[in-house]
C-alpha cells in the first residue's frame, strides 16, 4: 500500500511524501535506494503530473508506519521533509553537529533539509525516551524551521523545557537555520 501524506509545491514541481510498503519506482538518483518495511518517501514530478523527475525512500531498518507526513518545498530543488521514525536511522541521515544525534527509543520526530533534490543538507532527531510523533512543519523566509508534534516523555533538547505531564502532550519547536 502506498498512502500520500504531504504535498507541496515549487513553481515548476510537486512535492509528495508519504508512507509505502511495495516498492515504488525510482527517479534521478535517490537518497535512498531501499525499501524496509514501511519506509517513506518522496516523489518529484513535473507540474502537469506528466514525469516523475525524482523519487526516494526515507527510512530504516524499522517500520516508519506514519512515513513522511510533510514536506516543503523551497524551490525545485530544496525541501524539508518531517516523519516519525521507529528506529535508528542509517548514519548518512544525520549531521553532524545537529540538535539531537541519536534515537532516543520509542518512536522519534526526524526533521531533514534536502538540497539538489538527493543532497542531506541536515537531518536531526527531536526526541526523548518515550513515544515522539511528527505532525507538521513550516519554514521561516530565515531559514527556521517550526514543527510541531507530540510526546508521551520529557523532550530534552536545546532551550527547551524537560517535563512532561501525563499521557501525550504536545510540542513545539523551533530549529535554528544551521
């Protein structure tokens, strides 16, 4: 099954991101080439619909049951994709430097920044030890990224507050440029 979550679009493209289970077809020259599980995705095609000029999967090794639930693009070549993830990602979709380098159990909130459609500008985890979900995001003209989600445990990233009340709650955020 393949579900489209997210769409966006550039003045000459659309954005789609989502979640699959069956392989889709692959165009350009994808970030990543391989389907495990439930994995999301991104597909680019032209304006019209008409040609597929890109596509890629966005997972790992654990079932990314929600996918890619946005996408933003900037232009035709630059987006932002959010998901929830299952499990640690492969090493190249994290950067260095980065809000939050490693899983934190549970599921986790990933936020990535694409250049040249395949390029991983940045790639960060938003997370603690509990349940963290990926709802939304949105890009400042400055480069900042607002997102939102929720989490069953204490978030403790950079200039946030670690506490958590009972049962899910909701977050908010926001990422520096860099």
């Amino acid at each position: 099954e393949i579900f489209a979550q997210g769409l966006s679009l550039s003045p000459t493209k659309v954005f789609i991101g989502g979640v699959t289970n069956v392989a889709i077809p692959l165009a350009g020259t994808p970030f990543d080439n391989a389907l495990n599980s439930g994995d999301g995705f991104i597909a680019v095609f032209s304006r019209d619909l008409g040609t597929l000029d890109y596509s890629t999967y966005l997972g790992g090794t654990g079932n990314e049951d929600l996918g890619v639930t946005t996408v933003r693009a900037i232009n035709d070549n630059t987006f932002y994709a959010g998901m929830t993830v299952n499990a640690a990602l492969p090493a190249n979709y994290i950067s260095a430097g980065v809000v939050d380098g490693a899983f934190g159990g549970g599921t986790d909130m990933y936020i990535a920044k694409f250049t040249s459609l395949n390029t991983l500008s940045f790639g960060t985890y938003v997370g603690g030890a509990g349940n963290d979900n990926f709802n939304d995001l949105e890009v400042y003209g400055d480069g900042r990224v607002v997102f939102a989600g929720n989490s069953s445990g204490a978030i403790t990233e950079v200039n946030s507050a670690a506490a958590s009340g009972s049962g899910s709650d909701g977050v908010l955020g926001v990422l520096n440029a860099t």
